[in-house]
C-alpha cells in the first residue's frame, strides 16, 4: 500500500504548518528520498493562534499586523521541517485560507475553499492525496477534509488514492481500522527534528507535540462516496415521499446550543448546504440554506434519548447519493467528533426512524 514509483504524484494537503510534520514525515522522508514527485498544500497560514503568540512574543495585544506577521512565521517553520525530511522548499504551496474559517469557507460555498481545491487537484494532477480525517475534532481538519471530497467529486475523477490521517483524536468511536507505516529508529529522529522546527507550537505543547514522533503513523484508505460504511454520529439517511430523513446518536449534553451542518448534491447536480439550529425539545426547526442565502421549509426534530431524528421536506422527485453532517454542541474549542458521512437509502428510510436498533458496534453515548 505504501509502494511508490517515480511516476506518481503525492499531494499532501495540511489544515495547518505543522500538520504535514505531525501526521506524514514518515511518509514524506520516504517519498523524497524515492525522487517522489511532492506538493504540500497549507489551507491556511496557522494565524489564529493567540494564546502561543502572546506566550512567544511576550504581548498581550494582537491585531492584523501582528496575526500576519505571526503566520508568516509559522510557514517559514513548516519549510524548514520540509527541508529537514529531505524536501525542498519549492515542494510547499500556501492558500492563506483564515485560520479557524475554513468551516464557514466550506458552508458558504466559497471559492476560495473548494473550488480552489479543485483548481490544485486539476493543476497537479496527484495519483495519491493525504489528507485530514473527516473525523478529526479540530474544525479546520475536518472541514477541508469535506472540502477536498467535495471538490473532487465535482472534477469526477477516481484513479486517485486517498489516505486521511488523524491529528486530533474525536471523542466518539472511530468505526474504522487504519493502515500502519512502520518507521525505524532513524525515521522516527528524523521526524522528531522536524517536529520541532515548529519552534512556535512545541514552546507551550512540546511534549504533546513530541509524542507524535513514534515508529507507527496511521493512515486510514478513504471510503468512496457512494459507498456505505458505518458512522458513529450519523446511523441512518434515507429518502422517504420526498423528505429527507436522518438518525444521529447524540448525548444529552450535546443538545445545549446545538446545530446541524448538511452539505450534499442533489439530483441536478448543485450542492446544498444547509443549517439548521436545533432547540432542547422535540418540534419544528427552521433549516437556512446557506448557499441560497434564504430559507428552506422547516424539518421535524424528534430527541429520543440518545438519539436525534430529523425529517426535512426535500423537492417532488428529488434524488441524493452522499450527505455531509456535522452536529455541533456547545464546545470551547475542539469538536466531540467531526464531519459524518452516509450514502442516502431508499429501502429503509420508512423503517428506522420507527425504532430500529444501532450496530452492535455502537455504544450509546
């Protein structure tokens, strides 16, 4: 799985400087001292990071000026630990995305997100892309992550292999098993000294930051779109009479200020993205449809114990395939899991909103 040749063209896209040290320098030294073909995509600059800036530069103010300066930093770090894995300083590419805006980016529609995405898959042509984990807490990882399979199934290529690797652990389940690359002792040095070229983020975390640097990295194969797999947030999305029904496993102390993100293609093709802010009791909640800027009819909310349904009104006729869900409760910082995806069913859509038990898998939250 981890072969390459000299004719594949490896794309590594990071949320963050600091990412493509912290999840793929293993890979990555392999990759460039095979004269692998490498490009490394930062969504953003890693700007929004007040608490390390005022713990490195000693202010407690921070405005524009001092945010730009701060992210420049932070790519000059990211080149250097690119040079320490054996790349060049040529392999790395920056979108200067806002930092801890990439969720808004993705549900606005902007282009500055995905179509961008797709202009850099269309532009380098990638046989293998490593990307975040849809799964991953942070919101910045788990959004491009959406962002990137979104972009590429608009471009509606498949030749390309896509491993996600996982940077910040969700609190719920991962209901799938990930490939290991075995790194030796060397490998793993090599990827220590590039993690802590990252001076600015290792001076407050260096020992969470150094624990990254072991002989196993993880990556999971991504699931195609159109391909079922099981989901420990979103059990169940199916297309009953015109109304999309969906079944989440939420805990009751996620339901405090919650929402739901929807992003899908209908049957004509055009993405929707859709939010609908969720109340603490069963009844009907307004859905805006962020893309249309107005909004949608309003769904049906049922709580049932650990369990959320919702039943949103779709067009006469309308056809889905995949569907893009995030809930989000109330939260400091990181998010109890990220993004969820499910293949909308036909068959079953009347029945599990009845009652139908979760996987075996499953543990109630």
């Amino acid at each position: 799985m981890f072969s390459f040749s000299t004719s594949d063209r490896i794309l590594v896209v990071a949320p963050h400087p600091d990412d493509e040290s912290l999840a793929t320098a293993g890979l990555l030294q392999r990759m460039f001292a095979q004269k692998v073909a490498v490009r490394i995509l930062y969504a953003t600059n890693g700007d929004n990071n007040p608490w390390a800036q005022r713990y490195w530069e000693r202010r407690w103010r921070i405005g524009p000026t001092e945010r730009i300066r701060w992210g420049r930093r932070r790519c000059e770090e990211a080149l250097a630990a690119i040079t320490v894995l054996g790349g060049g300083r040529d392999s790395a590419k920056f979108m200067n995305l806002p930092d801890l805006g990439t969720t808004a980016l993705l549900m606005e529609g902007s282009s500055e997100l995905s179509s961008s995405l797709a202009d850099e898959i269309q532009d380098w042509q990638p046989t293998v892309a490593l990307i975040p984990a849809k799964f991953d807490a942070h919101p910045d990882h788990s959004a491009v992550s959406v962002a990137f399979s979104t972009a590429l199934e608009s471009i509606g290529t498949s030749r390309m292999r896509i491993w996600e690797y996982l940077v910040h652990a969700p609190r719920l389940p991962i209901m799938q098993a990930p490939v290991r690359l075995l790194l030796n002792a060397e490998e793993v040095e090599c990827k220590r000294r590039a993690i802590l070229c990252h001076e600015t983020q290792v001076a407050l975390s260096r020992t969470r930051f150094t624990r990254f640097a072991k002989a196993e990295e993880p990556y999971y194969p991504q699931i195609r779109a159109g391909t079922k797999a099981a989901d420990p947030r979103l059990v169940a999305a199916g297309l009953h009479e015109d109304v999309l029904r969906l079944q989440f496993y939420v805990s009751r102390r996620e339901r405090y200020n919650s929402k739901l993100l929807l992003l899908f293609r209908n049957s004509n093709g055009t993405c929707q993205r859709w939010r609908l802010p969720l109340a603490l009791r069963s009844g009907e909640a307004k859905v805006w449809d962020l893309a249309g800027g107005r909004p949608h009819q309003d769904s049906i909310v049922h709580w049932r114990g650990s369990r959320l349904f919702v039943d949103i009104p779709v067009a006469i006729g309308d056809e889905f395939g995949t569907v893009y869900a995030k809930f989000s409760g109330w939260k400091l910082f990181f998010d109890r899991s990220g993004w969820s995806r499910a293949v909308v069913s036909t068959t079953n859509a009347k029945s599990f909103l009845s009652g139908a038990k979760a996987p075996g898998t499953l543990t109630p939250l």
